[in-house]
C-alpha cells in the first residue's frame, strides 16, 4: 500500500514538474513573440489613434455644419450655422496630434 502510494506520488510528482517546464517554456516563447512584434503594434495603435481623433473632429464638425451644436458657446442645441460660420469651422486647423 505505501509503495503504491508512494509511485503515485512520485508520477504526480513528475507529471507536475513536466506541466512546469512547458508553462515556464511557453511563457518564454510569448514574451519573444510580444518583443519581436511589439513595434509593429505599436505603430498600430498610434495609427488607430491618430485615426480616431480625426474621426471625432470631423463628427463634430458635421455636428457643427448641421446646425445640432452652438459653436460659439455650447449653449443653444438648435443654433443655425451661417456660411461664415461654416469658413470659421473649416479653418480650424483640427486638434493637435499627441
């Protein structure tokens, strides 16, 4: 009974150390692959970025150009956009980048 137990022990055991040589492996292996890419990923956020904010300046300019915001105090939801209004708001040049 104590020799059975004891080569259960030891196969667990074994089986144990082997789950942890191949977890601490694979952590190696991802941290390679997130260094080798991570410039590339990087660049990829800061285009997605770049992108997003320019998404909102022009959803905000339509707003603008609708008529649906007050461009001059934020006041009156209805306030109607004259054409000079519409030259004001295309000159602007945009938020600044990051």
């Amino acid at each position: 009974m104590i020799s059975e137990l004891k080569s259960s022990l030891d196969d667990k055991d074994s089986k144990f150390s082997s789950s942890a040589a191949n977890l601490a492996s694979q952590k190696d292996a991802f941290f390679r692959l997130e260094r080798k890419n991570a410039d590339k990923l990087l660049a990829r956020f800061r285009a997605h970025h770049k992108s997003a904010e320019e998404s909102n300046f022009e959803v905000t300019m339509d707003a603008h150009k609708l008529g649906y915001l007050d461009c001059t105090n934020g006041d009156d939801p209805f306030y109607a956009i004259g054409d000079g209004d519409i030259v004001m708001l295309l000159s602007h040049p945009g938020p600044a980048p990051p």
